[in-house]
C-alpha cells in the first residue's frame, strides 16, 4: 500500500493522521464497485511512474517551393499548415502532432517562412540548420521535376555534417512517368530517393515508413542525469535582453567544463556556476547569434526558443519591465507553459523604470499575467546586475515544485477533504463521484482523477487551485485529467 507515514502508536495517535486514514479509506471503499483495470490499481502506488518520454521530432526540410507545406498538410492531414503567402507573417507553430504507423511524433514544418526573407540561400541554411539541430530524423525534400539545385546541394552539406538519419523524398512525383527523374536523386549521396507526390498523396506511406525506421532507438536529451547540472533555457522575444543576462551570468561565473561526462552535450550549451552551483545555458549560441538582426529572425528566433525550451528543465522567460507586455511575450510563456517546463520570469531593465514607476508596472504585470499567478518573478537589470542574485533562489524553488510528488495517500485525502465540503454540482440529475486520484508523473507534476463520468472544466481548474494551495507548486505548470470509469455489470 502507499503510506510513507508509519502507523502511529496506540497511545500517540495523530488526530489528524487517523481522520486522513479513514478518509482515504472511504473514499477508496467504492472502488470494489468500478471496472477498474490492473493498470488503474497499480497507478495506487507511490512508485508508479507514467514515464512520459518527449516524442520524436521530425523535420521537413528544403528550400521554397519544393513542397513541404504541402507535404505536411498531407501528413498531419489536415490544412493547419496553412500554405501561407502573405509577407511578414510570423508563424510561431512550428511543429505538429502526428503519428503513423502507430508511432506518434512531432512534424516540423519550415515551409512558408523563408518567402519573407531577402537573402534566400542564406535563410533556407539557416531555417534548415535550425530544424536539422531539433530534429531527431529529417526528410528532405526535392523538387524531382527541377532535379537538385546549388541551393539544395547547400542543404545536402548541412545534412552531411549533422550527421543525422535523412530519408531523401523526390516531390512532385505526380504519375509513373516521373519515377526516372526521381532516381536522377541517387546522385545527392543521401541514399534511396523516395519518390513521392505531397499534391496527390502518391508514395508519401513509404516515405512515412523510412522516416520512422530511421529515428534512433534511443532519443537524444531524453534522460536527465541525476547530479548533472540543471539546465536553464534563457528566453524571451529578441531585445528583452538575453545576451546582457547571460553575459552578467557567465562574464563573472564561466565555468570551462566541456568534456565533464554528463554535463554538456552539445557545444552550443555553456556551463555556469551560479550560487557555487554548476548550471547548463542551453542554447547559449543561438543567443550570443544576436539572430534579431537578420531578416526573417522572428521566426528563426521562435524555432530557436522551442528548442532551448524543450531540451530545458527550467526557463528563465524575460520581459522587457521598460515597455508594456507584448504578445510575442506571452506567446513565449504560453510556449513554456505548454512544453511543461519549470518557468521563472524576469522582469529585465529594472534600472529604467522610475522608482514612482515601480508600484504601478508590479500592478499591470499581475494583471497581464492573470493566469500565471504562480509563477514567480524576479525584477532586475541585466545591465547592472542588480538582483541577478535572486535568480538563484527563484530557480530552485521552480525545480523543486517540478520534482515534487505528493504521495497517493496524502492527495487522496486532501481530494476527501476538498469534495466533502465542495461536491460537484449535479448535472443532468447525476452527479460525478470521484473515485481517486494519482500523481502519475513529474517534471511537469502529473495527476491523473478517475472518475465516474468526465468533471467540469471549471472544477477540475478549482481542484488544480486547490491543489496549488495545498501544496505549493510555485514554478510549475501542473496537469490534471480525468479518466472515466463505469460502474460494474453496467451495459455499455
Ligand atoms: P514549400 O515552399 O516547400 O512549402 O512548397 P509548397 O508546399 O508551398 O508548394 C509549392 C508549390 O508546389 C505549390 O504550388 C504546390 O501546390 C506545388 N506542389 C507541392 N507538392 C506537389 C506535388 O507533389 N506535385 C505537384 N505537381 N505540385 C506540387
Ligand atoms: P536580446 O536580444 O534578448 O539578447 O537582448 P540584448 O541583451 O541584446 O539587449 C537588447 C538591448 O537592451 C541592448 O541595447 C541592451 O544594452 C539593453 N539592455 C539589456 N538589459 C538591460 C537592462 O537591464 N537595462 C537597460 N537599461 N538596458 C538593457
């Protein structure tokens, strides 16, 4: 069973300790009479892990009009990337869930962003660069009609040096006819062309097929050493003053480790020491690049934050406490927040802001940022330094809410407790029961609530303030979801 607390001695019995066990106790009595299965009951105890491993990333990747958007509108099979013409369009999503095969994975699509931008061999490198860094397998694609281009012999080099699995897609492959232009592809050194029409849908399975065969076994960045140093995204729309912040950090506190096992993996990652504490940068490159300054750099610049966001465990988003917030910066929050990091704001450029000023920017931050209560916010100078020490303590209370568990017994009571004196309203003349509830996971802090039919919205958003009050949680996003069980012998 799943108690950590020992059972108190007769004569010492904890008031509070009994009345948690007979409310767990009861609340778990009902569950004789609910289809439960195996796997339901073993989420009961504390050592069970929903291991929850980030899912593959692949990326589609060429220089314009070859048809990658047409090709993942064609996989994720439906028009959500949009074929986009407008100039200037910042398009932030960049990847999208799909799966074949019985495998899921996330498709990332570069097409459609380099069209705003002037320099055109320069900007498909660096679209492709970027993908070629996230992604774990890429498909390249070529127009077969046109045959390989200098710009497409560009890419090929990137691939090469990369070093990783690339499945060669031959587009525009609309009928037989095409199949011998597509074999022209040999010559690109990058193995069997598959020759596909993104239009028609002809060939796209096979593609699929290679795609998925050639993502490694083993993910990259999946497991996160234990005792190796934390890793800390920096991020926040450009100008908000990453590189000042990270140039503070690391101009006094650099550390040269490189070669440490477990510490970095990759050499655009720089080790800082914080507090007496070693911490990995992620991403520390993408930053010093000063990508703002190119063209097309809002969309490079978001690529280059969904990376650092997701190889990180916790992220440091900037604001700019000198301007009103921008939708650029919550959208890098909504970023954070959605990938299930730990997330610590900082509110850069303190200096600028009038002492008279101060009260004021505190008051319409909480209100921007209504539904980040728990987040918690640092004001500083990147310039200056001036509070750059609060970071230390602001990360590690981040971390720790990620890390934490509460075990099932002591959840269990708290969701007695919570339902006894607020129930769920009645709907439909029945009323949802909550049989129990999990931790299935951390970093993010994962619960799972069975119940007998689905819970409101706005319930499940009073059980996760609820929980948040109870337990603390500052720094991280949690989740909650509800699986539904039925009663017994009930006719489906
Ligand atoms: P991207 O710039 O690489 O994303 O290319 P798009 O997906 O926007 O496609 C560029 C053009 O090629 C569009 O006019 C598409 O309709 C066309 N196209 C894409 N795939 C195919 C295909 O398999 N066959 C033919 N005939 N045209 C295609
Ligand atoms: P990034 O694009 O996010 O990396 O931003 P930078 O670090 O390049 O900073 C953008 C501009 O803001 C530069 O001119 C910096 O000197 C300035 N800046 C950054 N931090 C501060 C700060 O704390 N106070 C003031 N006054 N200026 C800052």
């Amino acid at each position: 069973m799943s108690d950590e607390t020992p059972l108190p001695a007769p004569h010492e019995s904890d008031p509070e300790e009994t009345l948690e066990e007979k409310r767990e106790a009861a609340l778990r009595a009902g569950l004789e009479a609910y289809e439960l299965t195996e796997e339901d009951l073993a989420t009961l105890t504390d050592d069970y892990q929903d291991t929850q491993e980030r899912l593959p990333i692949i990326a589609i990747v060429g220089r314009p009009n070859v048809g990658k958007s047409t090709l993942v509108n064609r996989i994720i099979g439906k028009r959500l990337a949009v074929v986009e013409d407008t100039p200037g369009v910042t398009r932030d999503r960049v990847t999208y869930p799909a799966e074949w095969a019985g495998v899921d994975f996330l498709l990332m699509d570069t097409g459609g962003w380099e069209r705003n931008v002037t320099g055109l061999d320069l900007s498909v490198a660096q679209a492709a660069e970027a993908a070629i860094d996230m992604a774990d397998a890429i498909i390249f694609v070529v127009d077969a009609t046109v045959g390989a281009t200098s710009s497409d012999e560009h890419v090929v080099r990137l691939l090469r040096k990369a070093q990783k699995p690339v499945v060669l897609c031959a587009n525009k492959v609309d009928g037989p006819q095409g199949e011998l232009e597509a074999a022209a592809l040999w010559n690109l050194g990058l193995g069997e062309p598959y020759p596909v029409s993104a239009l028609h849908g002809r060939g796209t399975g096979d593609l699929l097929d290679a795609a998925i065969n050639a993502l490694p076994e083993e993910l990259e960045d999946e497991v996160i050493d234990e005792g190796a140093p934390r890793r800390v995204a920096l991020v926040g729309r450009p100008n908000v003053g990453k590189s000042s912040l990270l140039n503070q950090l690391a101009g006094s506190n650099r550390v040269v480790v490189n070669e440490v096992a477990g510490t970095t993996r990759d050499p655009v990652d720089e080790i800082v020491e914080i507090g007496g504490r070693n911490w990995t940068l992620v991403d520390t490159a993408g930053i010093r690049r000063r990508v703002h300054q190119t063209s097309g750099a809002d969309f490079y610049a978001s690529l280059r934050t969904g990376a650092a966001i997701e190889r990180a465990e916790v992220a440091l988003v900037l604001i700019d406490g000198s301007v009103p917030l921008t939708e650029q910066d919550t959208r890098v929050i909504g970023q954070v927040v959605e990938a299930g990091r730990a997330l610590v704001l900082v509110v850069n450029k303190w200096d600028l802001v009038g002492e008279d000023e101060r009260f004021l920017l505190e008051r319409s931050i909480e209100q921007d940022l209504v539904r980040l209560p728990w987040a918690p916010r640092v004001n500083l100078s990147a310039k200056t330094g001036w509070h750059t020490n609060r970071l230390l303590p602001a990360l590690d209370l981040a971390l720790s809410s990620w890390d934490q568990r509460i075990s099932t017994g002591k959840l269990n009571a708290f969701l007695g407790e919570l339902v006894a004196e607020h129930p769920h309203p009645v709907r439909g003349g029945r009323q949802p029961k909550i049989l129990f509830a999990t931790q299935a996971a951390t970093r993010p802090p994962r619960f799972v609530i069975f119940a007998s039919m689905f819970l409101d919205p706005q319930y499940r958003r009073f059980i996760e303030r609820r929980l948040r009050e109870k337990f603390g949680f500052e720094g991280t996003p949690i989740q909650v979801s509800v699986r539904v069980r039925e009663k017994r012998g009930k006719k489906r």
